[in-house]
C-alpha cells in the first residue's frame, strides 16, 4: 500500500507540473509533449488501481494515437517551432473562473468522500481484468459497442472528405 | 448463456445501419450514375428503417434489452417515427442543394444518416453510457457537415466552431456523469440512478454533478447562456444542414434531457428545477430579443430557434409538479417545431436558389413573384409564433396546460414570461410575412421561381403536418398522450 | 489508498482544462485543454470502478478514450482545412462571422 501510494503521489505532482504546462507553454510542441506525459501518468494511476485494460488501452490509444495526431497535426499546419504568444486577453478571468471551480468541487468532493478508502486486493485485480472487461462490454453494453463502431467509421469518412484536397 | 437477441426492438437501428452501409458502397461502386442517385437511395433507406418503427408500435409492447440499459417503449417508438420522419425531409431539402454544388454526394448522406442513427439510439438510451455515445454518434458527422463547403471560409469557422464546442460540453457533460456514476455508488442505469436520487440522502457534490450534466446538454440545445455558437454555425453551415442542426441534432439533445430527468434525476428536482428555469426563461428572452435585430434570414431563424428551445425548457422546468403533461408537452412541441422549423428553412433554400440571398431585404415581394412560396413561410412563420389554425398554436397551448397544472409561483411566472415572448416574437415572424406581401419585389426578380420536385415534396409534407396539426389537434394529441411512459 | 487523492487529481486537472479552454486562442492547444478534462473524467471513473467494485466505470472510460480519439481526429481535419484556407490555425483569425 506505501509503495502505490508513494508512486502515486509522485506520478501525480508530474501529472499536474505537466497539465499546467500544457494550458501556459509558449511552444505548440513543447505543449504536445508535456500533455503525451499527462496522459502516460493517467495510464499509470489507472495500472495502480488495478485496472490493467483501461490503463493498457488508454497507453495505446492516447499515447499511441492521440498525442501523434496532435504531433502530425502541429507539422502539417507548420506551426512555428520558436515560442509564439497563443493565449488571448482572457488570462486572468480564466484563472479566476478555474480557481474558484477548482475550490469548489475540492470542497464539495472533501464533503462527500471524506474518508473513504480504495482497497487494493485481488478481487479489484479480477474487476478490470480483460475477460472481465470484455464479458460485461458485449454482454450489457453492446448496443453503445456497436454505435461506436459506426462512429468510428462515420469520423474517418468524414475526416477524410473534408481534409482532403480537391 | 448465451444472451437473448431481439432482433425486432433492434431492427429500426439494424435497418438504417444496413441503408447507410448501402448509400456507402453504392456511391463507391456507381459514382454520379444518372437514375441512381445516392439521395434516392438515402430517402429510400431512410423510409424503410420506418416499417420496423410501425410494426413496433403496432405489437405495441414494451421492450427491454441489455439489463435495461436500452428500451424499446412508446415513447422511443414516437421520437424513432419522428426522427426518420426529419431525416427523410432533410434528405429531400438537401438533394438539390448538394447535387448541384461541387460536394461529395455520397459521404454527405452517409454523415446525415449516421447522426440520425444516434438519434434513433437516443431514444432508447436508458443509461449514461448508451446517452453519451448516441450524443457523440449525432455530434461527430455533424461536426464534419457544418463545414461541408470547403473552399468558404464561412463554413469553415462553422465548423471549428461547432466542434470546439461540442467536444468541449461533452467533456463537461462526461466530468458531471462521472461523479454521477460514483456518488450513486456505481451504477449508469438511469433507473438505478432514480433510486438513489429518490432516496434523499445525496451530498451536495450531487447538485453539482447534475449542474454539469445539464451544462453539457444546454449546449447541444443552445440554451442561453451557452448558444453563442449557435448563430454564427448556423449561418455558415451548408443551408440543408442547418435545418437538420436545428431540428433534429437539437431534438437529439432534447430527448437525452427528458430521458435523463424523467428516467434519473427526477427526484432530485430541487438540484435541476432551478437550472431548468433559468435556461428557459433566458432562452426565451435573448432569443426573441436578439431575433428582432437580425437581417439575414437564417441569423433570425438560429435565433428563433434559440428562444423555441426556450419554449421547450419551459414545461421540463415545471415536470416536478405536473410529470405527465409536461412529458406530453414537450413531445409534441418537439413534432410541431420539427414540421414548422424544416419547412420554414425549405423555404428560404427554395427562395435562395433564385436571389443568391440570405438577406431578409430579399423576402420584399415575394408574394408577387412567388406567391405559393410567399405564402408557404408566411404560414411557417405565423406557426412558429403560435397563430391558429396553424399547428404552432397546439405546441404553445400543451406548454402552457403544462404550466398551469403545475401551478405554483415558479411557474406562473416562468408562465408569464413564456407569454410576453410569445407577443415579442409575432412581430419579428410577422415582419418578414410584412415585407413578402407588402413591399414591392426588387426588379431583375420578375421572372417565375422554379421548386426543383424533391423541395416541392418536402414543403408539401411540412406544410400538411402544420395545417392539419393545426386544425384538427386531438388526433396528434394522442400520440403525445401514449408516448408518456409514468 | 484514499478515494480522494484520485479525485482530487482529477479536479485539478479538470480546472486546467478549463482554464486551457478560456485562455487559448490557437484551435489545437484548445483542444489539448479539453483532452486535460477528458482524462480527468477517465481518472475519476477509474478511480469510482475501483471504490465501488464495478466495472461499468471501466468501461465507460474505455467508452471515452475511444470517442476522443474520434474527436481529435475529425478535430485536426477541420484545422487542417482552416489552415489551408486561412493560412493560419488560429481561432483569433477565423472570426468572419461575428455572434
């Protein structure tokens, strides 16, 4: 339990060193990269609270897929690769506004979930095993299952029509 | 074990998947082959997925698959109904439109046709999961449509728009049903979440949660605050695919709320009632106020859809105290917008094919070099601001039976400011139905206007629902009657 | 472990989205900011599934990282076709049309 919860807390001041990043970076690489970290720190909490497939899938489709579009993205528009000033005249309101509903909702989840714990234990392991996981996808979620994979396939026509020179 | 398939609660989806595979590989196969056109094949497509959608209603039982999370009542017979019932006027308005323009025919219906399936799954979503993934399913290909005309920057900043913000309230949507998912203790299943809410014993982080869903649907219904997008993607759009953002995805938005109230938080009314006002009564106002201002057509219409989805948040703002006539209500202000808004925008793609105008200078003399179509909006017009005996009269009279019922100050005066809207919008519709039959036609527009056949169907249909809704209201009352599902 | 350390994390980096969101003018740092937020309902369904025993939340996660791939995909389409209009994939810019 110390080991998880030391390896927790490091990866999550990482995690939270690199979201800011991500939102204040002068840079749009350097802002890719540290959000490719945010997302390797999200897998790695999800292998620490047992759920291997989640934490598997979310390696490979977010490192793996998602971080290179934004990479391929960044190329093909030639953003330039010397800082440049993205942010608009809102800095401050947005602060403001993120603030307040940050001290919000750690308030209010404090007040709900005060002193609740996670139990790391073998039966935890079981849940988000893939068997586990694919009996319940197909068995109890298949319709949602079958509508994404219309919409995976209506995102790459559509992506296509409308990248596409013509 | 194998699980239990009903192919028959399935079968309105499993068809329309079959059609958009078909519109797909068709369009591959014979590209721009006269007497094969994709549009026939989509509408065609679009009318069969109708058959299993009568056959449900005529068995008439309720259907229940997958542990519940996707159901087969009444209710989701009728919107199914209403939905491809849209999409097929929809397909019918945009035949000509992007016939003639130098777009992807095939991909066009198959983007269309694949949001209307999410549409179809809406109505039979019951738990968080399904509800999320069908909104995406009739977010994503709209995303792509809004900036179908490449080369128009216009349409560009349409689209950019309407995704950022779209992908931006699903991200707030999702934040508010996480927490959902874990303050009820696990569960997605809306039932499930009922019971919880029922119990009473919710922290505040609850109100919260619910406070985001709602935030990410208010959005998807650009209800004021959060319809900022809504003109400037709605003027830049494609004109056909303004008419189905405006109807059908806006609908789609509608049904995942009256699912996610009725069937989940409806208990927890003190934690949505409040929101639901203020969005209604906002809605309303900005919507008729800004509405007044505008002089392109489509600008006026976005905005007019604003504050009718305000008129539409009304009766769920007052559901707690009066459940059943609410429900009816919106159902059948859903059908009756659907009709008036498509046909009203059938119009103004009719009229643009002649003056290459969306300025509502444009509409001056319509009457006279147009009078069929002159008096086809006038009628849309008049029924979007309620005037019997046309069918917009019978949506504001179920919204207001609704109000009444419910009673109470909150809705008395939510009442009061749905009425003074109603005055505030007769004269915006009447001012365009002024300028058609009033003011004289600019000159170089002497000459006939000619309505390609598949617009022409399409302003009949919409014009027959309006008018026979209008006078004869107790034969569509029951539909709203038997769709109601407590 | 506490429930809360997850969602705490979650919550903050929800609020950075947030701020991402408000803050930025350029099309794909924006839709990096809503990624932020996306992983932070990941984490706190993760983290629910595990509390609660269920694994509805893993799957409803799995559920969202497939979908925001979709996203992002359609997303860079569309900046790709601004910028190739526009020359420049700056929101500031696309401002043609004013709400």
């Amino acid at each position: 339990m110390i080991a998880q919860n030391i390896a927790f807390w490091i990866i999550a001041v990482v995690m939270a060193a690199a979201a800011v990043r991500v939102v204040t970076s002068r840079n749009l690489v350097h802002a890719a990269l540290f959000l490719i970290t945010v997302l390797i720190g999200a897998s790695a909490q999800f292998i620490i609270l047992l759920a291997e497939f989640v934490g598997v899938t979310q390696f490979f489709l977010y490192v793996g897929a998602v971080a290179v579009l934004f990479l391929f993205g960044i190329i093909v528009t030639r953003a330039p690769m010397q800082p440049a000033d993205y942010d608009n005249d809102q800095r401050w309101p947005a602060l403001a506004v993120s603030l307040l509903l940050l001290g919000v909702l750690v308030a209010l989840l404090i007040d709900a979930f005060g002193h609740q714990e996670i139990e790391l234990s073998d039966d935890l392991l079981a849940i988000g095993r893939s068997d586990a996981v694919g009996n319940s996808l197909f068995r109890t979620f298949v319709v949602p299952f079958e509508v994404v994979s219309m919409l995976l396939l209506a995102a790459l026509i559509g992506a296509v029509a409308i990248a596409r020179r013509d | 074990m194998n699980p239990v398939f009903d192919y028959h609660a399935l079968a309105p989806e499993l068809v329309l998947s079959g059609a958009i595979v078909v519109v797909l590989v068709a369009d591959l196969l014979f590209p721009d082959r006269e007497g094969l056109q994709t549009s026939r094949l989509a509408s065609l497509g679009i009318l069969v997925a109708l058959v299993p959608v009568l056959t449900l209603a005529i068995d008439g039982a309720d259907r229940s698959l997958f542990g519940g999370g996707f159901v087969v009542d009444d209710y989701a017979i009728a919107l199914k109904a209403f939905f491809l019932l849209v999409a097929y006027v929809t397909v019918l308005v945009s035949a000509d439109y992007v016939g003639e323009g130098d777009y992807y025919k095939g991909e066009f219906y198959f983007l269309l046709m694949s949001s209307v399936l999410g549409m179809l799954a809406m109505t039979s979503a019951r738990d968080l999961i399904s509800i999320f993934v069908a909104l995406e399913l009739i977010s994503i290909p709209t995303f792509v449509l809004a900036g179908w005309r490449k080369h128009d920057t216009k349409s560009n900043e349409a689209a950019i728009k309407y995704y950022l913000i779209g992908v931006l309230s699903s991200a707030v949507m999702l934040y508010g049903m996480s927490l959902i998912y874990g303050l009820s203790g696990g569960k997605v299943l809306l039932a499930d979440i009922g019971k919880f809410a029922a119990a009473g014993d919710a922290p505040p982080l609850f109100a919260v949660a619910i406070f985001l869903t709602l935030v990410g649907f208010a959005f998807k219904v650009s209800a004021v605050p959060f319809h900022f997008w809504a003109p400037d993607t709605y003027e830049g759009s494609p004109t056909p695919v303004t008419a189905f953002l405006s109807v059908a995805s806006k609908a789609g938005g509608f049904v995942a709320i009256l699912s996610i109230i009725y069937f989940g938080f409806f208990e927890a009314d003190e934690s949505w009632q409040p929101v639901l006002w203020a969005l209604a009564a906002a809605s309303m106002t900005v919507g008729n106020l800004t509405a007044l201002r505008q002089t392109n057509i489509v600008r006026m219409l976005a905005y007019s859809s604003v504050a009718q989805g305000g008129f539409i948040l009304v009766p769920l703002a007052v559901a707690q105290d009066a459940p059943r006539a609410s429900f009816e209500a919106v159902v059948i202000y859903l059908f009756i917008y659907g009709a008036m808004n498509l046909g009203a925008f059938a119009v103004v793609i009719a009229v643009a094919r002649r003056t290459r105008s969306g300025e509502i200078e444009s509409y001056a003399g319509l009457g006279q070099t147009a009078p069929v179509l002159g008096i086809l909006m006038s009628a849309f017009l008049l029924s979007l601001a309620g005037i019997p005996p046309l069918a917009g009269w019978f949506a504001k009279f179920v919204m207001f039976r609704a109000v009444f019922e419910a009673g109470g100050a909150g809705a008395v005066t939510l009442g009061v400011i749905a009425a003074v809207n109603s005055v505030i919008a007769f004269f915006y519709y009447a001012g365009v139905a002024r300028r058609i039959w009033f003011e004289d036609p600019a000159a170089e527009l002497a000459g006939p206007a000619r309505v390609p056949a598949a617009l022409t169907v399409a302003l009949a249909m919409s014009a027959a629902v309006v008018l026979v809704i209008g006078v004869y209201p107790q034969l569509f009352a029951r539909v709203g009657e038997l769709a109601v599902p407590l | 472990m506490a429930l809360n350390q997850f969602l705490i994390l979650s919550a903050f980096l929800f609020c950075t989205g947030v701020y991402g969101v408000l803050a930025r003018r350029n099309g794909v740092l924006v839709l990096m900011s809503v990624e932020l937020m996306l992983n932070a309902v990941n984490i706190n369904l993760v983290a629910f599934s595990a509390f609660v025993r269920d694994v509805g939340g893993q799957i409803f996660a799995l559920f969202v990282i497939t979908i925001a791939a979709a996203e992002v995909g359609v997303g860079l389409a569309i900046v790709l076709l601004i910028y190739r209009n526009l020359d420049s994939p700056d929101l500031d810019r696309v401002d043609q049309l004013k709400g």
